[in-house]
C-alpha cells in the first residue's frame, strides 16, 4: 500500500471519521488525473492531483460531509449539486416520490405540483422526471437555496416543467394535484442534540422547525386544503416522532390521512394525505 494511503487513513482514524477507507477511496477518486477507477491496495500516487487531494482531504479532517466538500449528492436517479446553503438530500425523502408514484399510477397525467421548501430540488427534479407531464412550482424562503435548485434544475434539464422561486407557501395561489415538502422538523432540543457536523455543515433554516418542530404543519392544515384540488395528494415528511401529532394536526382541516410509512430505519418518516 502506498504511503500517502498509509498515512491518510491514519489521519483519518485519528479523526474518528465513520468509514476511513471508503471515505478515502472517494476523495481519491475525485482527484484522479485521468477516468480510470481507483482503489487502495494498488494506488500509484502519480495518477492523482496531490494539491487537490490534500485539499480535500484536509476538509474531511474537520469532519466536513463528503457531499459538500466535492459539492454533490446523489438522490432517486441523479447526482444533485449542493453546498452548505441547502440540506443534503436525504435517502428517506426518497419514500416521497415512491409514494407519489404509489398514489398517482398514471405516469402521462398532467400535474400541478407544489414542492414547498425545495432546497436543493431534489424533489422537484426527481418528481419531473417521472411525471414527464406536470408543471412543478418548487418554493423556498431561502434565496441561496433557490439558487441551488435552479442549477440543478438546469443541470437536468427540467426548466421548462419547474419553475423555482423564492416565495412562502402562504403566498400561494392555485390549485395542485399534488403537494410535497420536507420542512425543517427538529423541535429545540432535538436541534440541540443534533450532532455537532450536522449542524456546522447543514443550514439551520432547513432543520429548525420551531419549538416543538411542528411550526409548519400547523400552518399548513390551515392553508394547504384551500390550494388542493378535490382528491389530490399532500405527501409530507415528518419527524420520528411526530406522527400521531401531526395527525391531530390535520385533523378537521379538510384533508384525511391515507397512509403512515416508516423509513429505512423503521421510524415514521412520511405521512399521505389526501383533500376530502
Ligand atoms: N432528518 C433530518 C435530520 O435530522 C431533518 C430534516 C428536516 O428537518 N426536514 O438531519
């Protein structure tokens, strides 16, 4: 093994970062000179930029993400550009679009779909391409973050179904098939619980949802039913342990919940429901 890999995944272990080698192999990978693949055991230290790879690995030592430091993340089908002014897309955010494509069978319909809180607009993206018919309006209070959904909207070419703008959900008129949002959950405590390079690295804007972390669902079972069509879908994501508040939440607002799902990890993630 060469000694800049040697020496990497001691520094690397000294840092207690989770998965060193793999970590690594990455870092490498994206400072290679030329396309070949890369691996540990048979490194040839001239195959790779040095500059650029002390670089990156020197972010990762101070435990920068992976997907920041090489500004990217992979979600559903596509590769996302991100940096720190959007949340990393998440794999359970992924149950959105397959309960999307759950409920609304018919890949051809036309949609009118609202994406509240797009961030990196990873939703957006993904749900355009697989309604290759609808119309997405992808909002975000965050300027910085709309630019970030507007690169990755133009990098996958979906600019003439999404239209992405800084703009409140209670500022919205109309009248959608089907709305989606991932807003930001984490009560005040779970907030400041959250670890330590989650929230050096990740926006608090996107996490931070208030006291108890149900500011925005509250406000949503007040606007929300008024901008759905009859029968269409509100596909949320919640905290783990928000479902049955949530629920309260929506109760009497005109919408009526069909469907609790859990994630990968078996916690409550994704609520379903749809306008009475
Ligand atoms: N699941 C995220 C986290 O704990 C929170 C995402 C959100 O608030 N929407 O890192």
């Amino acid at each position: 093994m060469s000694n800049l890999v040697k020496l990497s995944l001691k520094k690397l272990k000294s840092q207690n970062i989770l998965n060193p080698e793999l970590d690594l192999r990455i870092l490498l990978n994206n400072s290679k000179k030329k396309n070949n693949e890369l691996f540990l055991s048979t490194l040839n230290e001239e195959e790779i930029n040095k500059i650029k790879f002390e670089k990156y690995l020197s972010r990762r030592l101070g435990h920068e993400p992976i997907s920041k430091i090489l500004n990217k993340k992979n979600f559903w089908k596509y590769e996302f550009y991100v940096n720190y002014n959007v949340l990393d897309p998440r794999p359970e955010t992924e149950f959105i679009i397959e309960e999307s494509l759950y409920y609304i069978k018919n890949r051809k319909k036309h949609l009118n779909i609202l994406d509240i809180g797009t961030g990196s607009g990873c939703l957006s993206v993904s749900l355009a391409k697989e309604f290759l018919n609808s119309k997405i309006l992808a909002i975000d209070i965050s300027q910085k973050a709309i630019l970030v959904a507007k690169k990755n909207i133009l990098k996958h070419g979906c600019n003439n179904q999404i239209e992405a703008k800084v703009l409140s959900f209670s500022k919205v008129y109309g009248s959608f098939d089907l709305i989606v949002s991932n807003p930001p959950y984490l009560s005040t405590k779970e907030y400041l619980s959250t670890h330590h390079d989650i929230k050096k690295f990740e926006p608090k804007i996107a996490l931070f949802g208030g006291f108890d972390g149900l500011t925005f669902y509250k406000a949503y079972a007040k606007k929300l039913p008024n901008i759905m069509k009859k029968n269409a879908f509100l596909i949320l994501e919640i905290g783990e342990k928000q479902a049955s508040n949530c629920i309260k939440i929506f109760n009497n607002s005109g919408l009526k919940l069909i469907k609790k799902s859990k994630d990968l990890q078996k916690k409550d993630r994704i609520l379903v429901f749809s306008k009475i």
